[in-house]
C-alpha cells in the first residue's frame, strides 16, 4: 500500500474533507462578525475555551477521557501551539485589516507549504515533479495577490497578508508534526479535546494581561452568536474531523482543505458581510487552484487516460491483425 500522503483519498475521506472545508470557512466569517465586540487575543482564547469545554463535556458520554501521560501531552501542546495558539492568532489578527475571503485564500497555500516542509521532515511524502510545479504555480498566486503592496513597505494590510501566510506556514508543520499521533493509538476526538486543552492553558494568561478583558464592554448578541459558531462548529468539531482525516489520508492530502475553505469563506463574507475582493485576488486564487492540482496530481492523471484511452481500440486492433 502507497504511503497515506501519496495516496489517493476514498470517497468518504473526500466527504470528511468537505465537511472540513465548509467548518473552517465557516471560521472567517465568524471571525469577521466577533471582531466588531472583541479584540483579537480574547477571541481565540473564547474560541479554544468554549470548545475545550464542549470537548471536555462529550468525551465522558462517548467513554472517553484526556490523554494521560507525559509523551502524549509534549505532542498536545507542540501540536497546540502550531495548530491552534500562533495560526489562529496570526490570522484574526491579519483579518482586522484585510478582507475575510482574502485571509482565506491565503491561508489556501498551506499545501505549498506543507509539500515543502513534508519534504524536508519525512520520508514517505517526498517532492515530484508535479509538487514542485504546483508550489511554484501556488507561490507565483501569492506574488499576485499580495501585488504591488509588497514593494510599498510594511503597511497594515501587507502585514496581514503576510501574517496570513504565517499562519498556513504553522499548519503546514503541524501537519507534519501531528504524524507523531499515529502511533500512541489516542482515538481523535480525545487527540482533539488534549490539544484545545493545552490550547487554552496557554493563552488564557496571555490575554488575561494583554486584553484585560473585564474592562471591555458587554459583546452584543451576534458577537456571542459568532463566538458560539466558531466555538462549537469551527473548532471543536472540526478537529474531530481533522485528527481523523490526518489518521486515514495523511497529512498532504489533508492539507488539501485549505483550497476548499475559500470559497464558503468568500460567499459568506460577500453576501453577509459585504466584502468585495479584486480581480487580482481571484487570479492569484486560480493560481494557487492550479497549484493545488498539480500537487493533487488526481486531474492530471484523469486528463492523461483520457488522452491514452482513444488510441487503445486501435493498438489491440492492429495488435489482431498481425496474429
């Protein structure tokens, strides 16, 4: 059997990852309706918390509990604070300057990225040809999207594309670094509940001393909502998803979310939110698409029997004839 990260995904790992999509895309737009109440630090600590909760809550009805032991929680908090504490913050973060559907497609490179980094930390998800025409296809994506803004100095909105970038840069290594699970026979949902945990010991202080958060004033009832819905939906069930999308299908075609994100993300944004892109940032996302399939290599290889099919009646034809 091929490697889980070279393989080609079952139709009910496909519907996994899609479910996936549609959670995390979910993220941005509930990001974009809680940053109006709540500054970023108290955000995502509200986000892990609440979902550690729920977590915490579940794992005793399924018969489940914590991870125990000093070698699964170092896995734990690694896996929190590249998965969890520095991407989240990178990103609501970076959207308090740019658009959400924008931080989505720029969080669609953490397959470029985590091609690279699978690359140089694995052994069985090596680079190909077609991997590295699709991360320099993606790269030339960013490049154009990111524009001209690049060669006018560090302003806020060049500072949170590349903060963006960032953060699909840490889930590119947490990728990689959550192979480390597979081995320690922990089911997901128990892999997801530790690692919020750690999540939420870790920055709980920090915003604490940062936010000070009992000095803001009362969030209204559709920031609540948002919170509630990136909470539940977009974080506590959606790692119970990625844990066992990681486990069954490895961590290349798992990274392949990330371009299905954008689009739940950019339709909420424009019909909710009233955000409105450039053209320049729906060229550089059919870049990085493009990208992305090269990486996949599934349509690639579809297009290639495609081509080969036509001419096969034919050879068995001629083959019968010099019988």
């Amino acid at each position: 059997m091929s490697p889980a990260g070279n393989r080609s995904m079952s139709a009910p790992e496909w519907a996994m990852l899609l479910a996936l999509s549609v959670l995390w895309g979910g993220s941005f737009f509930f990001t974009g309706i809680a940053l109006a109440g709540l500054p970023p630090l108290t955000l995502v600590v509200l986000r892990v918390g609440l979902a550690a909760l729920i977590l915490n809550l579940v794992l005793p009805l399924t018969s489940l509990r914590l991870p125990r032991g000093r070698r699964i929680w170092t896995a734990c908090l690694g896996m929190s604070l590249l998965n969890n504490v520095l991407p989240f913050c990178l990103i609501v973060w970076g959207q308090t300057h740019i658009a959400s559907g924008l931080a989505a497609i720029l969080n669609a490179t953490t397959p470029l990225f985590t091609v690279i980094v699978a690359h140089l930390f694995t052994t069985d998800e090596r680079m190909t040809g077609n991997r590295l025409a699709g991360v320099l296809v993606g790269l030339v994506g960013v490049a154009v999207m990111v524009g001209p803004a690049a060669l006018a100095g560090l302003n806020a909105g060049l500072l949170a594309q590349l903060a963006v970038l960032g953060a699909a840069l840490s889930y590119a290594f947490a990728g990689v670094f959550g192979r480390r699970f597979l081995g320690l026979g922990v089911p997901p949902l128990a892999l997801a509940a530790g690692q919020i945990t750690a999540s939420t010991l870790v920055l709980s202080p920090v915003a604490l001393a940062i936010d000070q958060p009992w000095t803001l004033p009362v969030p209204s009832a559709s920031v609540w909502a948002a919170v509630f819905g990136i909470a539940t939906l977009s974080t506590a069930l959606a790692y119970v998803l990625y844990f066992r999308i990681l486990a069954r299908a490895g961590a290349t075609n798992l990274s392949l979310v990330t371009f299905l994100i954008p689009v739940s993300a950019i339709l909420l944004g424009a019909l909710v939110l009233g955000e409105h892109l450039e053209p320049r940032h729906y060229l550089g996302m059919a870049l990085i698409g493009c990208g992305l399939a090269a990486i996949d290599g599934r349509l690639l290889r579809r297009v290639s029997r495609a081509t080969k099919e036509p001419h096969e009646p034919k050879t068995r034809l001629s083959a019968s004839r010099h019988r």
